[in-house]
C-alpha cells in the first residue's frame, strides 16, 4: 500500500512538474441563502462527482414558515423542494444530476439555508 502512495505521488509530481496537468480537480463548494424579507437565493455550486447536490433550510423567528428549494440554473428547473419551519432544520440530497449551476432558493422570511455538493 506505501508503495502505491508513493507511486501515486511521484507521478502526481511529475505531471505538475511537467506542466500537464492545467486543471485542479473539483472540490467541495457551498453557498448561503438568507433571508430578513421575503425570498432569497443562494449562489450556485456544481453537482459534485456523485452528481448530488444538498441543500438545507430553517426559519430564525418562529411565526415563519416556508420552502427550501433546490434549482438547476441551466433549465430553470426546480429538482427538490421541502417545507421549512423555525423548529427543524431540515437537509435533503438530490442525486443524478448532471448540469454545472444549481442554487437554493428560501422563501416565507427569516430563512436560513445552504446549498452544497
């Protein structure tokens, strides 16, 4: 197994050493959606390489309630959605997703979520 690391990492060095390699490899992101108002939207973040996007979602006053959405940017088509209240902080995964863009979108005030791959 230390042999294969090794291996690994030698060539690794090489291929950066040589220039070959322009590209660093896709890596975690995630993005804030709040809310004092109304509705928010979150930045967007790529499908990771599961193709799964999650997302999550709570209100921070309790007379507020609403939805957490999850978005894909490129169709402008909702791929998730759950409602969200003050008392739970709710997460969901969306998997077989393939585009590049995907957002969340809160609404019914005094949201608080995240979008990450």
């Amino acid at each position: 197994m230390k042999k294969r690391v090794a291996q690994v990492a030698v060539t690794a060095a090489a291929l950066l050493g040589f220039g070959l390699v322009t590209a660093a490899p896709a890596s975690a992101a995630s993005a804030v959606c709040e809310s004092w108002g109304g509705v928010c939207t979150s930045g967007s973040v790529p499908a990771n390489g599961n193709h799964e996007v999650c997302f999550s979602g709570k209100h921070k006053a309790l007379a507020y309630w609403g939805r957490a959405e999850l978005w894909d940017a490129d169709t402008g088509v909702m791929v998730g959605s759950f409602a969200t209240n003050a008392y739970d902080n709710k997460s969901r995964c969306v998997s077989g997703l393939y585009g590049q863009h995907y957002y969340e979108r809160g609404t019914g005030g005094y949201f608080y979520g995240t979008v990450w791959n």
